[in-house]
C-alpha cells in the first residue's frame, strides 16, 4: 500500500433555453434522468483521514438529513455519493437554492460560525455548485476537507490537494514509478492573499511518498516522480 506522508487533501447555476426561431413543429427533448453511478469519495480531516478514497455507487432515493421530505438531495448527486461513502454518517442544515451544507462529516464538525467550513471538490478542483446540486457520472471523483474563512491563524493557506497514480500491479523486488500531481494552483487567494486551488494540475515536487506497512519513505523529483 502507498500513501503520502503530505496528506492528499489528493456556487449555483441557472440555464435558459431559447426558443425564439424554433418552428412551430419543432420538439425540444427533456433534460436526460440522472442515472446511478460508480464514483470514489473521499473526507479530509483536520489533522487524519475521515474517509479513505472509497469506490461507491449512488442510488435513485432522495437523500433526507432533516426529516423532512421537502428538503431531500437527488440520490444521484454528491451528497447522494457522500451518503453512500459514509453510510449516513454526515450533517448539516437545507438552504432554498442550495440544498444541504455539511457542518458534520464523520464525527467532525465544522460550522461557519466557527470560521471554518467543509470545502467540496469535484474532480479536482472546487465545485461551482452545492452538493445536492452536483449530479455525477461514473469515474468522477468528490473530496471534502476543511478550510479556514475567518479569524484564520497566521499564515494560514489552504491545504494542497494532492493525487497518487501507480501500477495496478508489481513484481516484489522489481521498481516501479509513481507520480504524484498537485491540484493546487493559482486562481483565486486563500485568506492570506497566496494562491488558492483551482485544479489544474502540476506535478507535486519535493513530496514524501510512504510505502506501507514498512515505512519507507521516497521523495518525488521535478516531475512529481518517485521510483519505490
């Protein structure tokens, strides 16, 4: 088993169609049924891993966290997956618009009152949308880790996002590359001005890549390459 010692931490939207032009006879087709799928979730603490990277697939029942049915997430959706991921284990209140916004995931707690929320990322970068609103596809990948937004220590910068790809497979005693890729970039800033992530990768230099259960540690090269 790998894993790297740096842990891997690897908006609402409207459309409107316009009609104008279109011949009386012409049949605008209904927006496509969200369809289950196979996506892999993942929870970042504050200081451990709450969820390692789990394959799960999502379902076609709402997801109620309050009781009420009116305030139900599209099984289909990330929070469909990250109920999935954490078989329930996870919080938060429903806003009109948005859907709901986790405080609580496994255990931890992260509320906006407390200066920190739980950060959503769809397929490496930060989603543009809630998670009731992010209807997903087989292959996508979802994380959520915490971040600071106010009264946030000095110095303070977002945690980097980091991925690990490696063979399926290797031979005991022969070498093998991994590389890994940062997904932290330059749009936006954090609450200290620095750069925030954005997703758009690059390899991860002067990481630790630790194999299990020996210990072995490898550094990554300048192109986010380690050779175990």
């Amino acid at each position: 088993m790998i894993r790297l010692s740096a842990r891997a931490i690897a908006t609402f939207a409207a459309s409107a169609g316009l009609l104008a032009g279109l011949a009386p006879d012409t049949t605008v087709a209904s927006p496509a049924t969200p369809s289950p799928a196979t996506v892999q979730v993942r929870v970042e603490g504050s200081t451990s891993t709450l969820l390692e990277l789990t394959t799960v697939t999502t379902g076609t029942a709402p997801v109620v966290k309050d009781a009420n049915n009116t305030h139900s997430c599209s099984g289909t959706s990330a929070g469909g997956a990250l109920e999935r991921g954490t078989q329930g284990n996870w919080n938060g209140p429903y806003y009109s618009g948005l859907g709901y916004s986790p405080e609580s995931i496994m255990g931890e707690s992260h509320t906006f009152s407390s200066g920190y929320y739980w950060l959503f990322w769809y397929d490496h970068r930060s989603s543009s949308t809630g998670i009731c609103g992010q209807e997903l596809s087989s292959g996508d990948d979802i994380l959520f880790f915490p971040v600071c937004a106010s009264n946030c220590p000095a110095g303070y910068t977002y945690p980097p996002v980091l991925g690990l790809s490696a063979p399926a497979t290797a031979d005991a005693g022969s070498p093998f590359t991994v590389t890994v890729t940062s997904y932290s970039d330059t749009t936006g800033s954090d609450p200290s001005g620095n750069p925030a992530p954005d997703g758009t990768p690059s390899p991860a230099t002067n990481a630790t890549v630790t194999v299990t259960p020996s210990g072995a540690t490898f550094p990554t090269d300048s192109h986010g390459q380690a050779n175990i």
